[in-house]
C-alpha cells in the first residue's frame, strides 16, 4: 500500500467499493432501506409512532427524553459464525449511537412532524463499516417513510497505513482486513454541507494535522460520492408517510381550555378517545396531537376538540343537532358540549302551536346565535335563518 498504492482487493488509495440500494422492500413497514457497499450489506426498517411513545430517560443527561432512536443488531450470520442472539452489547450500543448522531441533526422538528422515530439497522453482511452502512441505511429508511429530513446523510470510514517519518496513506472506505491491520478507523458522517458526526479510533502515538486535514478532504470526496450512488434509486423520497402508518394531527388551544377537553379524571379525554378510535396526547402550552391509523377518524376528533374550545359568536350561524325538546322551546347543540335554546317563538317564521310541530330530538337544524347573557346562555334563533 505505501509503495503501490494498492490495496488488498485491488483498489487504489481513494477507491469505494461497489454501491447498490433498494428501499421499500418490506410490504407492511413505515419505510425500509437496505444499502449495500461491497460484502457488507445493512437493512434499515423506520417505524413511525405517536409522541406519546417516546423513550423516557433516567439518565444524568439533561434531556429527559428521545424522540429519535436508533437501534442496530449485529448478528453473528453477518461474518458467517454461529452464536447466541442475545441483548446488544457495547459495540452494538457504540455504533447504534454513532449512526443515532448522525442523523440527529437533520431529524424534523416536532413542530414540523409530530412522530416518534425509530430505526432498527440489520446488518445482514460485514465486511468493514457497519456503521456507516447504517447511517446510509437509516437515510434510506426514513426518506421512504415519508420523514421530511432536511437533508441527506451518508457516511464513509477512513484509514490510515504510517510509514517511517511523515510517510503515510488515507485509504477510504476500508474493509475488514484494512481496519484491522491498519492504523486508524475514522468514521465521518455528513450532509453535502458539512459533517454532522465523527468517530476515531486510532493505535499509533498521535495524528498530525496533515492527516487529519487530508482524511477530512478524502473523506468528504468519498461522502459526496456514496450519496449520490444511494440517492440515484429513491430521489428526494416520499412526500408522505406510509399509509400503514399512523396519522397525526395538532392544534393549538387556549392553556385555561385543557381542562375542560380532560375533564374530570380524564373522563372528557377518554371518551373523545374511545368514540373516534384515536390517541391524544394534550401538552401543558395548549398544544394537543391527535392520531389515528385512519386519517377521516383523526380529523373528526381534532375537528371536535376545536369545537370544544370554540366560543360562540353573536349573529353566526351554527348547524346543530336538536338535543332537548321542552314546552317552552328546544335545546341545540352548535358546538361540542354548548348548548343554546331556540324559543318557541324563535322555531319558525310563523307561530306555532307546539315545538314538537316542528322539532324532534335529534335533527339537524341551522340557526343563529341571537344573543348571549351575562351567564353565558346562549339564545338561538331558526325563525331569522329561515
């Protein structure tokens, strides 16, 4: 290698090995990408999940939870050994948290997507860099799932051969043999603007700045490249989440309102939960997210709890259902949980002997908003809408 400049497998010093992708290979997933860069060979499953599912830390961290994950697996089929599958192990949390990091920084915002996040890397082959193979794999996963990432990442491993004095070689994108007989596996993750993770593992005294500016150059050249043999299959991804996944919807109430949409004990919030099928999640600013693996009962029960909060305005006109039929007139329900009384004098344009004439509990009426007392009771007029 230092006299040559040729590689074990032939290649030259900058060489990648051959890159090959597919996403969407598993029918039932939120997004799938497996990424292939010579022997090793990573897939990438992403699943998408309400924000009440994510992962509660008991750690000296300041953060108190993660809205991202990223899990990777290391089985031992993966360099043709047998051996017990077990809980992961300190490699397997080490690189699962490299690939985690690189990513991080072009994650959405929870503004912009209100989903839990989590991809589970399978590397199904190894021969050298696992754990970029999954960075790549988890880009892939997440832009077939619909997730709105700001940009994408790839990930190259770098290496180093030192001679004697300043001679030495940066090779990119080392394979098993280079990482083990070599002198440096240096990890750089990144978007086509800049890095976004490294990790370095070295076993000579030190790296000089010469080393590290050229491993740092080599590697974004090499970064560039997978990029675009990944990206050639997938293009900017899917404009929308996978229809197996949950839907999710928010909005924002007043602070003084979440009372009333919780209720007493959580009654009110149960029942929306239970009558629309749908999960709600309600956070102290006023924010609530509703999901649903069905998109029309999500936005029929985010339509209610708007309504919930709605106040009712003077001269608007409100379709509502008859709730109540009393002697001197009926009760109207314009808004979820708000009633108004349409008066028997107020039921037609003409006088009318009694309000059963021309009401029955349960039908759809449209009136107006007449007047509101200084209690709060709403005055309903039919007559002036018809």
């Amino acid at each position: 290698i230092l006299d040559e400049g040729i590689r074990p497998d032939g290649r030259g010093l900058n060489d990648i090995r051959p890159i090959s992708t597919e996403v969407g290979i598993l029918p039932r997933t939120h997004g799938t990408g497996l990424f292939s860069r010579g022997m090793t060979q990573v897939l990438s499953i992403a699943t998408l999940g309400s924000l009440t599912q994510v992962q509660r830390l008991d750690t000296l961290s300041p953060d108190e939870k993660k809205r991202y994950m990223h899990h990777y697996n290391f089985p031992p089929y993966s360099v043709g050994e047998t051996g017990r599958v077990g809980s992961p192990g300190r490699r397997e949390i080490g690189h699962g948290a490299l690939a985690e990091r690189a990513l991080l920084a072009v994650v959405p915002s929870e503004e912009d997507f209100p989903y839990t996040i989590r991809v589970v890397s399978e590397i199904l082959s190894s021969n050298g860099s696992t754990s970029m193979a999954s960075t790549c794999g988890s880009t892939l996963a997440m832009m077939n799932a619909g997730v709105p990432i700001k940009k994408p990442v790839s990930g190259i491993a770098m290496g180093l051969i030192k001679g004697d004095g300043d001679n030495f070689v940066v090779l990119s994108d080392i394979q098993g043999i280079e990482d083990f007989m070599g002198d440096m596996d240096f990890k750089v993750t990144g978007t086509r603007d800049g890095v976004t993770a490294v990790q370095l593992d070295i076993k000579v005294g030190g790296i000089t700045t010469d080393i590290m500016r050229q491993a740092l150059a080599q590697a974004k050249e090499g970064r560039l490249f997978i990029m675009d043999e990944m990206l050639k299959g997938i293009g900017d991804g899917n404009a929308e989440v996978s229809k197996y996944a949950p839907k999710f919807f928010r909005t924002k109430v007043p602070v003084d309102k979440i009372g009333g949409i919780i209720g007493p004990g959580g009654k009110n919030i149960r029942f929306l939960q239970e009558r629309f099928s749908v999960s709600i999640n309600v956070d102290d600013d006023g924010t609530v997210t509703v999901g649903s693996n069905d998109e029309a009962d999500a936005q029929a029960a985010l339509d209610h709890v708007n309504g919930m909060v709605e106040e009712a305005v003077i001269g608007k006109i409100y379709d509502g259902k008859v709730t109540r039929i009393m002697t001197f007139g009926a009760f109207v329900e314009i808004l979820p949980g708000k009633e108004g009384l349409v008066h028997i004098s107020e039921i037609a344009v003409t006088r009318i002997g009694a309000v059963e004439d021309e009401l029955s509990e349960g039908d759809e009426v449209t009136v107006m908003v007449a007047d509101i007392d200084n209690l709060g009771r709403i005055n309903l007029s039919r007559g002036v809408v018809l």
